[in-house]
C-alpha cells in the first residue's frame, strides 16, 4: 500500500495488480504445480521428485522447464 497525504491526513490505497500473499497461498494450498502444468504440458521425471519438458515460454528441442512439486516452483532454463 502507498500513502497519500490529503489535508494533512493519510489516505491509504491499495496497490494496482498486487495480489494479497493470503490469495496467493490459498491458491497454491488448493491445487498442487504439477496437477495444473501436466494439464497442458507433457512432462517426464527429471530426478530428485522434479519434472521436466518443453518449455511453453519458446521453442526448444530438448527439455528445459522443470517443476518442484514439492516446493510448488517452476523454472525454465532456456
């Protein structure tokens, strides 16, 4: 939140686009990373409980985005 003075009082505002962190964990509480991503990627074992495949962000040939499940990240290489 940013602060404005009026007449010599505070007004405050909520910042534009700026997602509560409650909504946040709510939503990674509810649905796990990779149930969501495997809807719409294909993805293999990448060792250590992570998941790699294409990345959806450009081309590639060979697989560059991976998935934590356990950590609820994801991280594209390319």
């Amino acid at each position: 939140m940013w602060r404005h003075r009026c007449r010599s009082r505070a007004v405050h505002f909520p910042v534009a686009g700026r997602i509560r962190d409650e909504e946040v964990k709510a939503v990674r509480d509810a649905v796990p990373i990779d149930t969501v991503v495997s809807e719409y990627f294909q993805f293999r074992p990448a060792g250590g409980g992570n998941l790699k495949g294409l990345c959806p962000f450009h081309d590639e040939k060979s697989p560059s985005f991976q998935v934590d499940p356990s950590k609820g990240l994801y991280l594209g290489f390319g």
